[in-house]
C-alpha cells in the first residue's frame, strides 16, 4: 500500500488517467473528488463488495456518490 500526503486541493493520478483530488477535510473526514473514464467503475467499498455479492459486476458502470 502507498501512503501519501496531500492537502486540499492537491491530486494523485494513478495509470495516467484516474485523478484523485482532495476536495477538503473536515475532522477526521476526507473528502475526495475521483475523475475516472466511464470504463472505470468508481465505488465505496461497501457498494462494491454488494455488487460482489449479489453478482452484479458484469453491468454497466454507474456514477456512484
């Protein structure tokens, strides 16, 4: 696992085309805004491990919030 400092603001970029940006935090809560292409499924870990669950991995991706 890579362990990295940002502040608000700032990005990650992973594979050259998936953005990571730190929109703000607030306590212990960190906000990220996550830029992927729509080929790239984007979600929670609980949401993912549901589709998982019930196999739904072969559908479309979703914009998950």
């Amino acid at each position: 696992m890579l362990v990295l400092t940002r502040k608000t603001g700032e990005e990650i970029i992973i594979d050259g085309h998936i953005r990571v940006t730190v929109t703000a935090v607030r306590g212990d809560k960190v906000r990220l805004g996550i830029s992927a292409p729509p080929n790239v499924r984007v979600d929670r870990a609980e949401i993912h491990e549901r589709r998982n669950e019930f196999g739904e991995e072969s559908r479309a991706p979703e914009m998950v919030h």
